[in-house]
C-alpha cells in the first residue's frame, strides 16, 4: 500500500523562509501525480493552497509556493507569519479515481 | 458562490449504520466530481470516495470499500455517504468537498463537516 510521508512537525522563526516536503513511501512524487496543498487550523475545514504541483489557488498569497523539489513535492512558505501555523496536508492523485492525503505537518511558528 | 452543507451526521452504535447528505449551491452539481473526506480525533485527512459527476462512476478507498456507497441526486444538488457497518474507526469528521477533473484532481471547495462518532 502506497504511503504518501510528511514530516510529522516542523519549527521556524517569524520571517524564516522554509520547505515542506511530500514523498512517497516507494517511488518518486512527480507532476503526474498532480500534488496539491491544504492548510487546516484545529476545527476548521481545510482550506486549498496549491494545485498541479505550483499552482496557487485563488486569494493565496505569492508568499506560498509548489515545486518538485528531488523525488518529492514541496511547499515553500516565504517569509513566515504567526497565522501560518496549521496543519498542512500533501494529496497526491494515484489514478483510478483514487486520491492519497500524507500524514500532514503541524507547523508551529516560534 | 459556492456552498457544502453537509448534515446526518450523530452517534450510532458499532454495526449500525448512517447516511449523509451534502447540498450543494451555487455551481453546476450535475457535472461536477464530489467526494467525501473524513478526519479521525487528533488525525490527519482521509480520501474516503469520490463520483464522477457526468459518468456516475464511483471510487472507494479500500478502507470503507464494500460497506460505504456514494450516490447524488442531480435534482436535488444533493451528495450522499451511505455508511453500513460502521466501526469504532470510522468516528470522524466528514467533509463534503468538490473535486476538480482531470487534468487537476485537487479539491478546490470544501464544507464544513459532520461529525460521525461510532461507540457502543
């Protein structure tokens, strides 16, 4: 069974430019397994921040981006801010109608 | 603008079983693709089945596969989540979310969620 990973929990500083990446438990994330984003605070519903890799979704700031970075996905927060602290969430499409979210990142922002 | 309003959601007992609903406004529910995405207490979010909006295919994490169905009624702008036998593990939050076709496959509208919680 195909595991999309995450780092379970990452730390930066106000202002820090920083990475989160998506992988595959076997194998490499590429474009064609469309990677997207979302961001998701305790309680609320999630929201999309990138789709098809690098695509920001409509009202995300340009301080977000997606990339292939190596064998994964990967999203760079430039420059962060106290209200990033979320969850953040990888999902990558398997085909076949089937979609894989990754574990998820809880980013705390010191 | 677009709006997921899910509802049905409760506590039932283990075996037991629950329907939900989503309602839909303000884009074309017809031909849209729709699924269902659920979150566990304190855990991440779980794919949990997705229809296709003009073919009427249906798709099924293996998890629930075999004891949740999918459905819609076009006429009614109306999602469903049939869930039988429900388990211990299938207590969770579950959203409404619209998906967009290939060639995106990413959920781009979500709602707010119901809460599933199964326990004897």
């Amino acid at each position: 069974q195909t595991v999309v990973t995450q780092e379970p929990s990452f730390s930066v500083s106000p202002g820090e430019t920083f990475t989160l990446t998506c992988g595959l438990s076997s194998g490499s994330v590429s474009t064609s397994y469309y990677p997207s984003w979302y961001q998701q605070t305790p309680g609320q519903a999630p929201r999309t921040l990138i789709y098809s890799t690098n695509t920001r979704s409509s009202g995300v700031p340009d301080r977000f981006s997606g990339s292939i970075l190596g064998n994964k996905a990967a999203l760079t927060i430039t420059g962060a801010q106290a209200d990033d602290e979320s969850n953040y969430y990888c999902m990558l499409y398997m085909g076949s109608g089937i979609s894989v979210f990754g574990g998820g990142t809880k980013l705390t922002v010191l | 603008e677009v709006q997921l309003l899910e509802s049905g959601g409760g506590l039932v007992q283990p075996g037991e079983s629950l329907r939900l609903s989503c309602e839909a406004s303000g884009f074309t529910f017809s031909s849209s693709v729709m699924s269902w995405v659920r979150q566990a207490p304190g855990k991440g979010l779980e794919w949990v089945s997705t229809t296709s909006g003009v073919s009427g295919n249906t798709y099924y994490a293996g998890s629930v596969k075999g004891r949740f169905i999918i459905s819609r009624d076009n006429s009614k702008n109306t999602l469903y989540l049939q869930m039988n036998s429900l388990r211990a593990e299938d207590t969770a939050v579950y959203y409404c979310a619209k998906r967009v076709p290939a060639p995106a496959y990413y959920f781009d509208f979500w709602g707010q969620g119901t809460q599933v919680t199964v326990s004897s």
